[in-house]
C-alpha cells in the first residue's frame, strides 16, 4: 500500500510537467483556469476490524457541496484540487456486547466530520470539441474533526490518513467560458478509531482498523478562465 501512494505520487507530480516539456507551442491558446462546484454524494464503502466486541462498521452516505480549482499545463493535462467537507454518522453493526454484560446488537457511535483535500492529476481527450471526458488519479489528505461520541460511549477519536483517488468524468461546453460536468471518484482511506467505553467497562478501550473507501457522485458546473 505505502509504495502504491509513491507511485501515485511521483504519477501526479511528474507526468504533468513532462507533458508541459513536450507541448508548450499552444500555451497561449487555452485558457489555463478553470473551476467548478458540484452537488456530491458521499457514498461509503465501508468495513472493520473491530477489537474487544467485534462486529462491523456502518457510516452513512452524505451529501455535500464541493469546490475544485483546476490548472492546465497544456490543453490535455491539468492538477485539480478538490475541496468539500461532509459529516457521517457511525455506528457498529451486529456488535458481541457480552464483555459489558449484553448481546448483539448495534452500537452508536455519534457521527464525525471528513475535510478530504484531494490533489489529481489529469489527461483530458477530445479538447477541441464540446464533450471532454478525461480520467485522473492523485493523492488525499483525509482530516477528522467535530467527532461526537454519541449517547452510549465516553469518547471516540479517529486518526488523520493519507490515501490515494482515482476519477473519471466530463465536462460538457456550453460555450468557450461555461460548462456543465459529471464525475466520480473512489478515495481509499484507512484510519485507525478508538472508543473510550470506560463509562460501561472499567478501562474497556475498543480499537479498530477502519476502511472508509468512499465513492464520491458529483454534477455541477463551472467556468473558465
């Protein structure tokens, strides 16, 4: 995992600025800027390996406004930064609670806020006509904020995770400045959850390895310039 992120990191930060080396005779002949906000749905994939009473995870869907900047270094590639935040509820499914003197059952476990900031590198086709799909792969910064821990446990903290993206979508040109787009994109993220059930177990703390992996549905629009 650790050097598939090299990989897609040397990915993103060499190939744009090789493609800028081959093909700089048109700079002056697109605009370089463009951006977008979409409506997106948040959408996890969600799994656990959940220590001490075991189970898995449920996290739910989230729908948010997201903003992206994106520069082109020549008419086919460009670095896009993706910014947006989205709050999940969370909770353990079909959780072992005998430890505490109970049976299976579900375990809720509050909600907690994602600012995901993702950097991708992208190759757009058919830049000389109206529909330009184009497909890109980057790296994510995933930070974990505002946790609350619900009503049942005393405390549940999440650690910040570096992952990697991939996307594909299109923009559609209304004219030579507007444009409609559709995207997707799959993150994977990992992070590391600890709940401080003290308040049920003297000393109970439940780790666990979290795979968040969410996809991510987008529509909007945007503008160049």
């Amino acid at each position: 995992m650790k050097s598939l992120k090299i990989c897609v990191l040397a990915l993103l930060v060499g190939l744009p600025f090789a493609a800028v080396a081959q093909d700089t005779k048109n700079e002056d002949s697109f605009k370089h800027w463009q951006v977008r906000l979409r409506g997106v749905a948040v959408v996890p994939d969600e799994s656990a390996s959940i220590g001490a009473i075991g189970g898995d995870v449920d996290i739910s869907t989230a729908f948010i406004p997201e903003l992206d900047f994106t520069y082109f270094f020549t008419p086919n590639w460009s670095a896009e930064l993706i910014l947006g935040t989205a709050k999940h509820d969370v909770k353990t499914v079909k959780s072992d609670l005998s430890p505490i003197g109970g049976g299976t059952a579900d375990v809720d476990l509050g909600s907690v806020w994602l600012l995901p900031p993702t950097l991708t590198a992208q190759y757009h086709f058919n830049v000389d006509k109206p529909f330009r799909p184009y497909l890109g792969a980057g790296v994510n910064y995933t930070i974990f904020y505002g946790a609350d821990e619900g009503s049942v446990v005393k405390d549940v903290s999440y650690s910040n995770a570096l992952g990697f993206a991939f996307q594909a979508g299109f923009d559609y040109m209304i004219n030579d400045k507007f444009f409609v787009n559709a995207d997707v994109k799959k993150i994977f993220l990992n992070t590391d959850v600890t709940v401080d059930a003290s308040n049920l177990a003297v000393g109970l703390s439940i780790p666990a390895d979290v795979d968040i992996n969410p996809w991510l549905f987008g529509f909007g629009v945007g503008m160049k310039f």
